[in-house]
C-alpha cells in the first residue's frame, strides 16, 4: 500500500513538474523580456506607489525604507492575486490535457500556484537586492517571519484559486466577478499603506481582513516592534486552512461539470 501511494506521488510530481515548464513557457515565451517581465512588473508598482508616496510626504513606519515597506506588500498580495486570477482558470486553459490518465483536474492549479510562488519569491530577492544597491536601508531581522508570509500568501492564493476555479466551472460570470473582488481587496489590504497609522475604527474593519495581518507580518521581518499586537497570525491561518478546505471540496464537486469541457 505505502509503495503505491509512494509510486502515485511520484508520477503526481513528475505530472506537476511538466505543467509547471509548460506554463512557463507559456507565460514567458511569448514575451521579448521573457523573464524580466515578472521583475518589470513588480518594479512598475512599486515605483509608482513610491513616487506618490514621496510626493505625499509619507514616511513608513520604525524608519523602514519606502521600497522596502512596498514590497512587504506587493509580493506577498501578488502571490495571492496571481495564485486565485490564474488558478481560476487553470482547470479550462489545460482542458484538453485532462483526457490523459496521470493528469488529475487539480493539478494545473497546483502547478500554477506553485510557479507563481516561486517566481514572485525570486523577484522579492531581486528587487532587495537592487533596493540594497541603490542605497537604500534593508535589514531582514526575523527571517521567519518573512517565510511564514510567503506561505500563508501560497495557501490563500491556493484556496481562492480552487474556490474561483469550481465556481468559473459552475458559474462563468465568475471570470468576471473576481477581478472586481480583487481590486477592492487591492486598496483594503494595506499594500501601500500601513493598518498601525489608521483610526482604530478602520483597523476594526480592515482586522477581518487576513491579507492585512499577512502583509503586516511580512513587513514585521524587516523592523522590530513592528505594530505585532495587530497581527494575528491564528486569526490569518485559520482562515486561510478554512478558504483551503473549501475550495477543495468545491472543486471535487465541480467535476462534474468538466463533461461539457473536455
């Protein structure tokens, strides 16, 4: 029994694996930058919120250096935003794969979510690294809490992709639903502003939020006494396991629906 199973997950690796090449070269093949467009586009963000940061006069928090506020926020929601946009339609852009055998209706997502992950951790390396360069002040003091982040950023990003990708099969006009969703949660989540400095009425509101508590926490690894009493790690990963669980039960019952795709 163990040797099956054990068997099973190697060719569910492999299987992974294969997708995971196959989606890069679908998203960087067609581009002349290939794969600068990902560090591009992180860039782009960052610099324009920067921009108007500075001409705002807003200085983060504990003396922590603008680009590196900004990226505790944006990779951590791009990995989220990438992983529930892209998961949503993994299932219906590798619809004709799904006749072969080894090749299970979860594992485009998997794959995405686990590309997106990857290469936008690798662009956050990158873009300190070039933020250190220019003279700018970077200091990781709790590294954990930097992984942890981007880990609770992978499994909401994996929740919500399930969730999007069972609920695009049922319903279509969740394509167009979820990019509305995700733009309000854009300006909510504290990418490009920090909850400490708000009135504690809107520190209730945005509490419920898990992807503040994320980015805040992300943010707690590069400065200490970084606001850790607004932060709910329980709160944030209870959530995301919950939205997991879900999704992945809607996304069993909407199997169903692959008959009118495949």
């Amino acid at each position: 029994m163990a040797v099956t199973l054990l068997d099973g997950f190697k060719v569910q690796k492999r299987v992974v694996w294969a997708l995971m090449l196959r989606e890069t070269k679908t998203l960087f093949g067609k581009h002349k930058l290939g794969y600068l467009w990902a560090v591009i586009n992180a860039s782009f963000q960052v610099g324009v919120f920067w921009f108007i940061r500075e001409v705002a006069g807003a200085q983060p928090p504990h003396g922590m250096s603008t680009p590196v506020f900004l990226l505790g926020g944006f990779i951590p929601w791009l990995i989220f935003n990438n992983g529930v946009t892209d998961g949503m339609n993994a299932i219906w852009a590798n619809r004709t794969l799904l006749t072969y055998p080894q090749l299970f209706p979860l594992d485009p997502l998997i794959a995405r979510v686990l590309l997106q992950s990857a290469m936008q951790t690798v662009v956050f390396a990158i873009l300190l690294c070039t933020a250190w360069g220019m003279g700018q002040h970077v200091e990781i003091v709790t590294p954990h809490a930097i992984f942890i982040s981007l880990l609770l950023a992978l499994l909401l990003g994996f929740g919500g992709g399930a969730m999007c990708s069972a609920l695009n099969l049922m319903w279509p006009t969740t394509s167009q639903l979820v990019p509305m969703l995700m733009r309000l949660l854009f300006f909510t989540s504290g990418l490009f502003f920090t909850i400490v400095d708000l009135p504690s009425s809107l520190r209730a509101i945005l509490y419920y939020n898990p992807l503040t508590h994320m980015i805040e926490y992300m943010r707690s690894g590069f400065v200490t006494d970084y606001g850790e009493h607004y932060i709910s790690l329980s709160y944030a990963f209870t959530f995301a396991l919950i939205l997991l669980v879900f999704g992945l039960l809607l996304e069993r019952y909407a199997r169903r629906y692959l008959d009118r795709m495949v």
